[in-house]
C-alpha cells in the first residue's frame, strides 16, 4: 500500500475484509522492515506489537477505529 492508502486508514479495512471473509481468528503479516515502509510498521506495532504480526481479531476489534 502507498503512504496515501495508510492516510486515509485503508489498512484497517483490509485486514478486516481478511477477518471477515475468511473467519480467520488470526491474521500473520511477515514482512522485512526497511525505512520505506515506516507507515506498515507503525500500522503493525498498534495492531500487533510489531514484527513478524500475528494480529488476533479480538484484539484488533478492540483497536480499530470506529
């Protein structure tokens, strides 16, 4: 995703469609950090604590913007 997406809070949609249409419980992100994806890994840290993300639905539920 661009920094544009990540502005407009798109991430917490997408990794809710995932949730929803596939009743996942949990959802794995792995990723290499590096300074051009600073907006993923800050997205990661609220979500998961950081990285490699295993996100829990319950969790994210919880801290996913209204």
């Amino acid at each position: 995703m661009s920094c544009r997406a990540f502005a407009r809070r798109i991430e917490y949609q997408c990794l809710k469609i995932l949730f929803d249409r596939f009743g996942a419980e949990t959802v794995e992100l792995n990723f290499i950090p590096t300074p051009r994806n600073s907006p993923l890994q800050e997205f990661l840290q609220v979500v998961a604590g950081g990285s490699p993300a295993t996100v829990e639905r319950e969790g994210f539920e919880a801290k996913c913007p209204a």
